[in-house]
C-alpha cells in the first residue's frame, strides 16, 4: 500500500469514528444478512440549473466505507440510524459516489 492510501485509510477512520462524524447504523441488503456498519449521515442542497427558474433541492446522503460494504447499494436497499429506517433511492452524483475508499448513498426517510 501506498503512503497516501495509508494516509487515507487512516484519516477515514478518524472521520468515521463515532464521536467524530460517524454514527452508527444497520444496512440491510436485498439478499442477504444484515451489516452493523458505521456511516457519515449528511444533508446536501443543490440548485438544479434551468432556464429563468431554479430549482432548490434537499437531498440526504449516506457515506459509508467500503471496509464495511464493498459494493455499491441499490435501490430498495436500507440503512436503519437508531429507530428511524433511510430507503436508498441511488448513488450520489458522481464522481464522489464510489472511491477507493467508500460509497455514497442518496436515501429518503421510510
């Protein structure tokens, strides 16, 4: 491994330590067994460009590391953060939805 994937791995833990900006959540796959994982749960705003009107739109993202899940997740999928259940609808707009590193998921509260 690379001194920067070293850097990188270990600055992930730091940032997806409970307490730092992880929390931690059930994924529950398609197919499968269940995943404790830890995430980084985060609301973005984005303004949709088009013509004399903007369109504002919220969305909620999940990050989680690929150490836990190593695959991109799919719709219908969900992550559960304490007693409330987050649907996946997608990835989030690429290029930063799926690094070396970890995922990011667009979700909507179930």
């Amino acid at each position: 491994m690379t001194s920067f994937a070293i850097n990188a791995a270990s600055m992930l833990e730091t940032l997806y330590a409970v307490g730092n900006f992880g929390v931690e959540a059930t994924f529950s796959p398609a197919a499968g067994n269940d995943v404790t994982c830890t995430v980084i749960f985060g609301q973005t705003h984005e303004m949709q460009p088009g013509g004399n009107v903007q369109v504002s739109t919220d969305e909620i993202v999940i990050h989680y590391r690929r150490a836990d899940i190593d695959r991109r997740v799919v719709n219908g999928e969900t992550f559960t953060i304490g007693s409330k259940v987050y649907t996946v609808r997608g990835m989030a707009p690429y290029p930063t939805a799926w690094t070396d590193w970890e995922g990011q998921a667009v979700v909507e509260r179930s």
